[in-house]
C-alpha cells in the first residue's frame, strides 16, 4: 500500500534535486529548471495532504492549480529575461549576471 | 459657541490653501501670496475670536470637535482647546501671519515655498487641538517633514548638513516618543491596569492610574523623544543650525511653534498621564534645564553669526521652560506654558529682524556691521525692544513666564533655579554686546544707502512687538487662561508622594 | 490722593508716547511737551508732600495685577500693582520731579542743535516716569518692574550719542552692572515672597520682625541689598558710574547724579525694617557705604576730567548715604539724599554749563572762567562748598546727621572715614575750582578758553535755583527749623523712633575744620601754586599711579570678563561643536561606514543569496521542530 509518507518522501527528494539544481547550475536554464522542480514538489505536497488527510476538501487541489499558473506565469517572464540577457551576453551563465551588486 | 465651529476652521485654512495652491500657476506669485495671506487672516481671526470666546469660567476643553476616525482602533480624529494649548494656537497662528509678510517678497518658488510653510502650519495647528494621542503624534510628523525641504531648498549656510541634522534628530525623537506612545496605548488595553480597551483618547487615558514603575520610564522615554523638539541637553545641537540655515520665515516658525511642540507634549502626556514618573525623573530635568540655559547662554556670548546668537538664545529661553516643567507647581508650569508663546513671539520678531538685515547687507556676521543705527533706525529701535524682551526686561511679555517660572522653581530646586537666574546677567551681556556691535559704534560707511525696513516688512514686527509690550503691561488675563489649562495637570501632580531620583 | 500719585506717574509717560507717536519731527513741540508733563508731575508731588507734612498717614491702594492661584503645597502667585503714598515717597518724588523739570528746562538750552533732540526728550519722560513709578510703588516686584526701566532708560540716555564708540560701550557696561545686582536683588525678592507670602511693603513691615530665622532673613536681605549696590554704584558695582558720564551731562545731573542712583538709597530705606531686623546686614551696609566713600574720593584726586571728578564724589556721597542707614538713621541718609540731590544736580548742570561753552572737559585745560562765566561760577562754588559741607549750606547738616549718627551707634571707625572723606571732598572741589575756574589764562595752551562765554538764560536759571536750595535745603533738618516750626526733617522721615534735628558740635566742628583744611590745601597746591601738584604727583608715583588707574578695578573686571567669561564661552561652544557634535556626528559617520562594509556582502550572485535563504529556513525548522523530535539534550 503506497501511504501518504511515500509522496511526502518523493516529494522532498524532488525539492532537493530542485534545490540542489537551483543554487549550483551555472546555465540560468537549468538553474530555472531547478526552481520548476522544487514548486512540483510541493504540488505533490499539496495534491497529496489533500488526498489523505481531508478528501472532502479541495483547498489542496485547488493551490496546486495555482502553484502551476503562477509557475507558467513566471516562466514566460524568467525565460523572457533570460533570453534577454543572452541578447546581450551571449551566455546564460549566472554567475556572470551580478548586476544587483553593489 | 461650538456652532461656530472655529476649530477645524483654523486647522482647514492652511490645508485647504496649499490644496488650491497647487492648481495656480506658479508665475501667479501675488495670487499665491494673496492665498497665502488669506489663509493665515482667516486661522489668526479665528484664533483670536477662540481666544476671546473661551470661557474662564468654567475652564477645561472648549470648542469640541468630534469627527471620528478609526473608531474601531481607538483612534478619532476630535478637537478641541484648553488654556494650555490655546494660547499656542494662537501663537501659531500669529507667527503664520507674521512669517507670510516676512515672505513677501520670496521670488525663489515661491508656490513650492507656501505650500510646504501652509502643510506645516497646519500640522502645528493640528497638535496643538487634536485631542488624540495619536493624532497629535501624526501632526508632529506633518509639521516636521516640510522643514526638511524648506531648508534644502530655501537655505542658507550649509543648509545640506542642516536640514538632514534636523532631520534626523528630530525623527530619531519621534521614533523613541512612539515607542511610548504605543506602550500606553497597550497599558490602556490591559483590562486589570489599564481600561481594558485600546484607545488614543486623551481624555481616556488621563484616567488611567499607571503604575509607578510604567511611569518611570515611559516618563524618561516621551522625555527624550518630545525633549528633542524642545530641544534638551545634549541633544539640542540641531537648533543651531537648523534655524540658521532655514529662510527667514522658517525660522521663525522653527523657533517659534515647532519648538513648542516638545515642550506641549511634554506637559501635556509627559507631567498629565505620569506624575509619578516626572516627579522621579524631575531633579534630572531641572539640572539639564539649567545646563540649557546658562551653558548656552555663555555659548550665545561667543557666535560670529546674528542668527547663531539668537538661535542659541532660544535654546537657553527653552531651558526656562524644562526649568517649570520640572519644578512641577502651578507658578512653575504656567510659567513655562506662558513662556513657550513669549519666546515663540520673542524668537520669530528676532529672528524676522535678523532677516531682515541679511536680506539687506547679505551678511549675518557681527564683526561686518557697526552703526547701522544710523541706515536703518527703525529696524535699529525694533531690534532694541526684542532684545530687551530676551534679556527679560519688565514691561514685555517675556519677563513675567520667567519671573514666575522662577517663584515656582525656586520652591522645589532653589539653588538649581538661582543659578538659571544667573543667566539674565549672561543673557543681558550677550544680547547688548551684539546690538553694540551692530547697531551702535561709529557708522560703516559700506551700508551707506542700507534702506531701512518700510511698508509690508514694517507688519510683523508691530504686531508681534505689539503683543510683547501689551502682555508685558497686562499679563493678568492671559496668565488667567493658561493657569487654568494647567491646573487638571497640576492637580495630580500635588498629590504625588513619590521622591526624585536623587 | 492716590489717582494724584497714579497721575503724577502717568503724566511723563503719556508725554513720552506722544513724543514718540507724533511730535518726534517738531523739537520745539517735543520739549514742550515733555517740561509740561513733568512740571504736572512737579505740581501734584509738591501737592502730596505738603499733604504729607500736614497729615503723615500713608494712604495705599492696590489692584490684582497676576495671579496664579496655588495648588496643593506650593504658594501661588499673587502681584499686585499699587500705590503707596507717605512721607517717604512724597520727599522722593518732589525731589525727582524737581530735578527732572529743572534739567529739562536745562537742557532745552544744552541740546540745542542736536538731531535727537526730540528723542532725547522722549528718553527723559521715560526716565521721569519710571522713576516716579518706583518711587509709589507699593511693593518689591513693581519696584523692581520700574527699577529695570529706570536701567533702561538709563542705558538709552547714556548711550544717546550712539553712534560714538566710548557712550555704546559705557551703557552696555551700565547696563550690564546694574544685571549683576540685579540678578541678587531678583532671587532676593522672590526669597522673601516665598518666605511671607506678599511683596507688599506695609504687610512685610509687620511680618519681618516677628520672623525667627535670622540667618535665613539676613540671607535675603543681602540679596536684596545687591540691587542697591548696583544702581547706587557702591563697591564692586561702582565701574559703571564713571563711565557714564558719556551720556550728554543734563542726564548725567538728572540720572547719574540726583535720582536714579539714589534709588538704591531709596530702596534701602524703604524696605529698611528688612534690613534693621538684621544686625550683620547693617553693618555690612555701613562698611561697604563708607568704604566706598573714602574710595571713591581717593580715585577722585587725580581724575582730570570735571565730570569725572564729581561722577566720583557722587559714588563718594552715595557711599556716605548707606553709612548712614547702616548706622541705622534712615532719616539722615534720606536727608542726605534730598541735600545731595541738590548740590550735585548743580555742580553737574553747572559743569554742563561750562562743557557746553568750552567742548572740553578736561579741567587743565580751562583757565580763568570765573569772568566770563560768572553765574556758573559762582553757583559752581556754592555747591561746592555745600557738598564739602560748610556751615550754614545743605550739606554741612545732612553730612553733620550722618557723622552725628555714626558715632552716637557706636561705629567710631566708620566715623572716621566719614571725616578723612570730608577732608578729601572738600580738597578734590576745590582743586577743580581753583583750576578750572580761578588758573590764569597763560598757563593753558588750548583755545578754547578763550571764546567762553556764558550760557543762555534756560540753562542759568535752572542753576540758581539750585543753588538757593543747596544753600537754603539744609535748614529743613537743622535746629532752627524746628523753632520755627516746630518740626524737622527727622520727624517726618524716620524709623523707628522721630529724630529732632539738633547740632553736636563736638562733631560739626572738627567736620567744619577739616573741611576748611581741605579747601586751604587746595588753595595752596592748586590756588596759589606753592607746591606743584606735577611734583607732588612725582613724589607719590607709585600712589598717584594707583589712583590714576582706579585702583585697576576696571581692568580686573575686563580682565575676568575676556579670560573667564569668554574663554568659559569659548570651551563650552567648542564642547558643542566638537564633543556633543562630534558625538552625533561619529554616530553618523560610523552608520555609514558600516553600512559600506556591510554592502561588500551583497555579492549580485542569486545562488549564493538562495543559499542563505534555504539554510536560514532550514535553520529555522530545525529549531522549531526540536520539540516535536525530542529536543535538545538536557
């Protein structure tokens, strides 16, 4: 019987993976995919807390929606600023976009 | 009475004039000033008719506004005045018009320059008749933020530095005095010691018996926040510069109303809600009181600058104020009361006289002039008259709030109080050396052909010349108002048994 | 009797508004103006002291001028403004109003000319009325109101050619003495309200001697006495007097000579049960009076300028004034006072006289003006001698009283200053005269000597008026007057018991003798020239070089107030710029300061910002969460 600690599991282990992708890539790509992954996770979180412990409810179902519109919604732009920045640098290297320092 | 509705009729003049300000053209300049003039006409005459409309005889709040606000936060937007804060009403609104002549002739933005004077009026008159904490607080903030820009901009003498010293020391004050403010506002809500309801209402929470140990230092806390404003040693030092580098009129102002703001809420939340912790914290008023006003006093004896001499002189006269607050008697804290509008209308006449002769001679500096009483007699005659009220000379106004503060304080701190009388010897040396040096002497032929003061410049000065000589025949009156606005306050202080700290 | 004495006030200064308000532009008007106001005020005074000798019952009224009701513990404070009408005060205000209408007059012939002539007036009507006020005033704090007017407008008539450097710098310097004492005088006076409770004179009068603490009480009175010092210019307050003398010399006769600076006299026997209920105090009064005295008479030897000279006798007289209260007569002070009023009002109109003729003041350099000024010659020399006090002239008796008195209570040093004093006056007049007035005309370069002529009528006639009450005042305090009369100065102005006037001449004689051997050696330094005053002066160099620099008091005090005063302004502006700003100022610079370190930790790496923001989550979970795993090891 898969239990609610198998996706609870699954789920951390892809936020790690997201985690780890996010803050160790170079390419701003794969750092991007990093981030797709962690905010996955946690709609597995989301979907699966639903299921098992308040099927009468919808409020998780619901957020997961949410999570994945603002997710395509925040892929247009950070792809829309990456492809911008590769315009200029011609490299997707996030080590070379420091522009916020001081 | 209350049908006249005078109040937000004062409060509103100014709000709504620098409101219609803003869609006049800015080349318009005579129109903006005739705005300007309007608005400070209307808030005296109403102010004035406040003033003789209050009734002595039964004392306590008049004129009561209830406009309500954010009831639900305890929070209301009401008005109204006793004999403490309507004579500073009216001071605020003799200094407006005082200062709107002053700045007659300004060509520099002038639309900018009224808008932001006619926001900080009406935040001065807002504290002075909101009767909610904080609201008061928040007309602090009104009064306090256009200073920053009206120095910037229209300042002289290292005016970056000035403005943003203000600034800060007087925001770094307001950030401390709302810690308190929010901590009797959670006092208030405490249903065992407190009311158990929260509320800004300052009729509500005069009736709060705080505990003696709140009051020790939330006392100390709205002391240093509010003293700032005052300004207390040793943080006074923004005054200086601040009214140096500030144009004219807003020195005037400076010195005149937003000194004052301090030394009202000091008397007004600082002895009214905490007795006990004012009367513990008293002896440590009355000694920097006294640092205020002899230790500046000598420092005034030794500027270059006119307006460094009269800038420090308020400080000291403000001293004279802590001194009463601190001696914590009816002479004592009606002279300090009476004497916040002597010196606010002492300190405007000077400082409007000092502009005067920089607008003309474009220097400030004693070592450049001598004679000038011959070029300018007039202006010579008024400086004479608002230097003797500085030094305290019987007759004008100034000597009868210092004269009382000094009955009251001699009762509770006389040797303290007999070294603060020392200062009228100081104050009188440094005062008449400076007119020597202007004004008398043999006459510097390079202000031949200085045109003396005349037509609207001549205003200001007979007015607010005017109210120190006739205050200074007739105080009883006057003092009758502001004796009766203290009263409640010191009514509650009499029956503190607590000690001071020392 | 008392809207008399509120309009005997008033008169002067409604004179000054209108001058001020619209007659500033016609001098003659101005004038006018003024001398009638003041001659009103002469009329109602003389009115009053008749009355007064008539029925002496002080007649008082009073009003609620302030009032700040107490609250609990604390006294309140209750001012009133009055009126007090008694011999005292009526004696003061003729006095003053004579003075001050003969000077007027005077003076419409000495300012003649001068562009502030219609200020001038003006200041004098404020003079009149402030000096009037504090001579009716009822109680401490009004007569410590019209006190600090009297100093302005002192500090306004001294300092009337303002535009000449030594008259700006001499009443400032006036001014700020007279604050010195009145600074004691102020915290005295509101001792004394905090002690019984009312500035009024008639009730303190009855409270005082009932008071127990005498330390406390002497306390106050010493305070108080300040005040006096000041305005009288008795030792260390005495600087300011002589310096004075810049103002224009009408002034320095009505002010500095005959009323302002005896009202710290006035003062003194008006709140003279103050000081009578304390011994020490009285007799700390007769010291610093008689030490004074003989002072100012030794500085008075060598000064060469005429009114300097008498600006010393002046303090000198003064000083033997408080001798006499501080033996405890008030009636001889104040009969001092009304002769010395006289005398020394002429000696100084008539120096005026001769200013005016002459532009020049020192006296070495006038010669032989007794021919050409006869009238004020020789009414210069009535004074004189009446100042040196001859026999039958005004001030032989006041200056008999006061030696009289200072015997018979025992002070027998004191008396003896008093007579060493006498001697040096009598020899310092008549240096002045026998130099000024008698020197031949050979011996003197200048040229102005020569053009002297006498002055107009409007200012000789004030002279002999003077000069007959200089010969004829003192017989109101002599023995004969109470034959004809039945009745003398010390039965109408007293404390305490009446005293009739009679003569000791175990004491008016040797005064008179002393006097006649000041005159003589007078005569023979500087009258008949056996000795030569150079010589003399070069025999006694270290003395007269002393003397010539008055003792170096002024210097002591400038001295005091450039390296205590200013360098004590000096360190503490420094502390405010460097150590109080400096504070502030630090704290600003060190906000900014590590705020610019602390900018270097903002790398612009997002990972490396993401990373702390995941490990500062995990951090926190992990805290959170250790409760629900066990929790930290105990």
């Amino acid at each position: 019987m898969i239990g609610l600690a198998h996706y609870l599991v699954l789920a951390a282990i892809l936020f790690c993976v997201g985690l780890l992708g996010a803050i160790a890539k170079k390419n701003a790509i794969a750092v991007f995919m990093g981030v797709e992954l962690m905010l996955n996770s946690v709609n597995l979180n989301l979907v699966a807390f639903n299921r098992f412990l308040h099927p009468e409810f919808l409020g998780g179902q619901a957020f997961a929606i949410f999570v994945i519109v603002v997710a395509a919604a925040e892929v247009s732009v950070g792809l829309a600023i990456i492809l911008a920045l590769y315009r200029r640098k011609a490299n997707t290297s996030v080590d070379d976009i420091d522009l916020l320092k001081w | 009475m209350n049908a006249l509705h005078l109040l937000p009729g004062i409060i509103l003049a100014p709000f709504a004039a620098a409101l219609i300000m803003l869609f006049v053209p800015s080349t318009a300049r005579n129109l903006i000033r005739g705005l300007a003039l309007a608005a400070a006409s209307c808030s005296l005459a109403l102010a004035g008719l406040a003033m003789f409309l209050y009734d002595n005889s039964t004392k306590g709040l008049q004129f009561v506004e209830h406009i309500g606000w954010l009831k639900s936060y305890g929070i209301s937007l009401d008005l109204g005045v006793d004999g403490l804060s309507l004579p500073l009403v009216l001071l605020t609104a003799i200094i407006f018009f005082a200062g709107v002549f002053v700045s007659w002739k300004l060509e520099n933005r002038t639309k900018e320059f009224f808008v932001y004077t006619l926001l900080l009026v009406g935040g001065v008159f807002g504290v002075f008749m909101s009767t909610d904490l904080l609201v008061l607080f928040m007309f602090i903030e009104i009064a306090v933020i256009p200073k920053y820009v009206l120095i910037l901009v229209w300042g002289s003498t290292r005016k970056d530095y000035a403005a943003m010293k203000y600034t800060l020391y007087l925001l770094s004050g307001s950030a401390l005095a709302f810690v308190g403010l929010f901590a009797i506002y959670a006092y208030a809500q405490n249903p065992q010691l407190g009311l158990g309801y929260g509320t800004f209402a300052l009729s509500d929470l005069g009736r709060i018996n705080f505990d003696p140990q709140f009051q020790k230092w939330a006392f100390l806390v709205l002391l240093v926040g509010f003293g700032v404003l005052v300004p207390i040693f040793p943080l006074h030092r923004w005054t200086p510069d601040g009214h140096s580098a500030a144009p004219t009129t807003i020195s005037m102002l400076l010195a005149g109303v937003i000194m004052k703001l301090g030394g009202y809420a000091i008397i007004r939340v600082g002895l009214g809600f905490f007795p006990e912790g004012a009367a513990y914290w008293a002896p440590v008023v009355a000694i920097l009181a006294t640092i205020n006003v002899l230790y500046i006093a000598f420092v005034a004896l030794v500027q270059k600058d006119m307006k460094f001499v009269v800038a420090n002189s308020s400080i000291s006269h403000m001293g004279f104020v802590l001194l009463g607050i601190a001696s914590m008697n009816a002479v004592s804290v009606s002279g300090a009361a009476a004497q916040m509008f002597a010196h606010g209308i002492m300190a405007a006449l000077f400082f409007a006289l000092v502009g005067q002769v920089y607008d003309k001679a474009h220097t400030r500096m004693i070592a450049d002039f001598g004679g000038l009483a011959k070029y300018m007699p007039r202006t010579s005659a008024a400086f004479l008259v608002v230097g003797l009220a500085s030094l305290g000379l019987p007759g004008l106004f100034n000597f009868v709030p210092e004269f009382s503060v000094f009955v009251g304080g001699m009762q509770r701190f006389p040797v303290l109080t007999a070294v603060s009388i020392f200062s009228v010897v100081v104050t009188a040396i440094y005062v008449l050396w400076v007119y020597q040096r202007v004004f008398f002497g043999p006459a510097n032929p390079r202000w031949e052909g200085l045109v003396d003061m005349k037509g609207v410049e001549v205003v200001p000065v007979v007015l607010l010349g005017g109210i120190l000589l006739v205050l200074g025949i007739m105080p009883g009156g006057f003092m009758n108002i502001v004796s009766g606005g203290i009263a409640p306050i010191v009514q509650r202080l009499a029956s503190v048994s607590t000690g001071g700290i020392f | 009797m008392i809207t008399l004495a509120i309009l005997l006030t008033i008169a002067p200064i409604a004179a000054y508004v209108l001058i001020v308000a619209f007659a500033q532009r016609w001098k003659a008007l101005s004038a006018g103006i003024a001398i009638v106001a003041t001659g009103g005020s002469l009329v109602i005074s003389l009115y009053l002291l008749i009355a007064m000798i008539g029925n002496p019952t002080p007649v008082h009224d009073a009003m609620q001028w302030l009032r700040i009701p107490h609250i609990g513990g604390f006294r309140g404070l209750e001012i009133v403004a009055g009126v007090l009408v008694d011999p005292l005060s009526a004696l003061m205000a003729t006095i003053v109003s004579l003075v001050a209408f003969l000077v007027m007059v005077y003076s419409v012939g000495y300012m003649k000319g001068d562009e502030g002539f219609s200020r001038y007036f003006a200041y004098l009507s404020l003079f009149t009325f402030s000096m009037l006020g504090l001579v009716v005033s009822d109680n401490y704090f009004m007569t410590f109101v019209f006190w600090e007017l009297v100093g302005l407008s002192s500090y306004l008539l001294i300092g009337f050619w303002r535009l000449k450097d030594a008259p700006a710098e001499a009443s400032k310097k006036a001014f700020v003495t007279n604050r010195w004492g009145d600074f004691g005088f102020m915290v005295g006076i509101i001792l004394l309200f905090l002690t019984f409770g009312t500035f009024d004179y008639t009730a303190l009068a009855a409270m005082i001697p009932l008071y127990q603490h005498l330390g406390f009480l002497a306390l106050i009175a010493v305070l108080v006495f300040t005040g006096p010092m000041g305005k009288s210019a008795q030792f260390p307050f005495h600087v300011w007097l002589p310096d004075a003398m810049e103002g224009p010399t009408p002034v320095s006769a009505l002010i500095h000579a005959a009323t302002m600076v005896a009202a710290g006299v006035y003062l003194v026997a008006r709140a003279f049960v103050l000081f009578h209920a304390v011994p020490n105090v009285m007799e700390l009064i007769a010291w610093i009076g008689g030490f004074t005295a003989i002072f100012a008479a030794l500085i008075a030897l060598v000064q060469k300028d005429i009114k300097r000279i008498l600006a010393y006798s002046t303090l000198s007289q003064l000083g033997y004034m408080f001798l006499a209260l501080g033996s405890g007569s008030m009636s001889a002070g104040m009969f001092h006072l009304t002769t010395h009023a006289f005398f020394k009002a002429l000696l100084f109109l008539g120096a005026g006289s001769v200013i005016h003729a002459l532009e020049q003041q020192d006296i070495f350099k006038m010669c032989g003006l007794a021919k050409k000024m006869p009238i004020t010659t020789w009414t210069f020399v009535i004074g004189s001698l009446s100042l040196g006090g001859l026999f039958p002239l005004a001030g032989f008796w006041s200056k008999d009283e006061i030696l009289l008195t200072a015997l018979k209570n025992g002070q027998v040093a004191l008396y003896w200053i008093g007579v060493i004093t006498a001697f040096l006056t009598a020899f310092y007049m008549f240096r002045l005269i026998f130099t000024a007035f008698f020197g031949k005309e050979a011996e003197v370069h200048g040229e102005h000597a020569h053009h002297a002529h006498e002055s107009p009528a409007s200012m000789t006639a004030p002279l002999i008026v003077l000069a007959v009450l200089s010969v004829i005042g003192g017989l109101v305090g002599s023995p004969w007057w109470t034959q004809w009369f039945g009745g003398s100065f010390g039965t109408f102005i007293y404390f305490g018991e009446p005293e009739p006037a009679h003569i000791d001449l175990a004491v008016a004689i040797p005064a008179t003798i002393v006097a006649l051997l000041g005159i003589g050696l007078a005569w023979v330094i500087y009258g008949a020239k056996l000795i030569k005053h150079e010589w003399l002066a070069e025999r006694l160099r270290p003395l007269h070089t002393l003397l010539e620099h008055k003792f170096y008091v002024d210097e002591f005090y400038a001295f005091v107030f450039k390296w205590v005063m200013l360098l004590l302004g000096r360190i503490l502006d420094w502390i405010d710029h460097r150590v109080i700003d400096g504070a502030f100022d630090g704290l600003g610079s060190a906000t900014r300061a590590g705020g610019g370190k602390l900018r270097l930790i903002q790398s612009g790496k997002l990972q490396s910002y993401a990373l702390v923001i995941f490990g500062a989550v995990a951090l926190v979970v992990i805290l959170l969460s250790t409760n629900l795993i066990g929790g930290f090891v105990k």
